[in-house]
C-alpha cells in the first residue's frame, strides 16, 4: 500500500473481506429476501440511505 504509514496501533496494512449471510426456510424464500441487498447498494450509488430495506420494500 503506497499511502499507509505505521503508527503505534498498526505497524504493517492488513485486508479484511466482509461478506453477507443469508439464512432462509427454502430457497424460495432465500431469493425473495436476497432482493434486498442490490436495492440498497442502488439506493447508495444514487446517494440515498443504503438502510438495507425489507424484501417487502425492496
């Protein structure tokens, strides 16, 4: 990383990789409730609240 510069707290960068969860009853329910998360990455590029909505709502 060409900007990072070590501190007491921190003495090399590092990666963290975040990733969604999603449990269901089925599938069918899975696909209907993992609308929600595209909508609020729509909702964050067109400078909206990117709140992740409910499947209702999305």
């Amino acid at each position: 990383m060409v900007n990072f510069r070590p501190s007491d707290v921190l003495d090399k960068p590092y990666a963290m990789v975040c990733l969604p969860v999603l449990a269901a009853e089925d599938a069918q329910e899975a696909y209907r409730e993992s609308w929600a998360l595209p909508h609020s990455m729509m909702r964050m590029i067109y400078q909206q609240s990117y709140v992740i909505p409910s499947p209702t709502e999305a």
